[in-house]
C-alpha cells in the first residue's frame, strides 16, 4: 500500500490518498468536494481511495 498527502490548488483542500496496487481500482476522475476541481485520472489499474483531512472554508473560497 503506498500512502500520500494530496492538497488541492484551487481552494487548499488537503487529503490522504492511499492506493492499493494489488486491487482492480475505477477508470475515472477524482475531483475535489470542496471546489471540483480535478485532483487526479484515474486508469483503473489500482484502487485509489482519498480521505478529506482538511477543509478549507467556503467563504474564503467565495471571496
């Protein structure tokens, strides 16, 4: 298992991303709750799993 921190560009959300390279994963795109903003391609070839760890507030991301 290989575990990372991820942060968001846009709004500075920050996430644990863990992956599983021994399980079949989801052909897809990951995007940030808080803003959409895409995070990451997904091919399908692992399990990727992301945890929300800090959220940003959503008055400073409207300002």
């Amino acid at each position: 298992m290989k575990k990372g921190d991820v942060t968001c560009s846009e709004c500075g959300a920050s996430f644990r991303r863990l992956e599983l390279p021994f399980k079949e994963g989801t052909k897809g795109e990951y995007r940030c709750p808080a803003c959409g903003t895409v995070l990451e391609k997904l091919d399908g070839r692992t399990l990727v799993a992301y945890r929300l760890t800090i959220q940003r507030s959503i008055r400073g991301i409207r300002d």
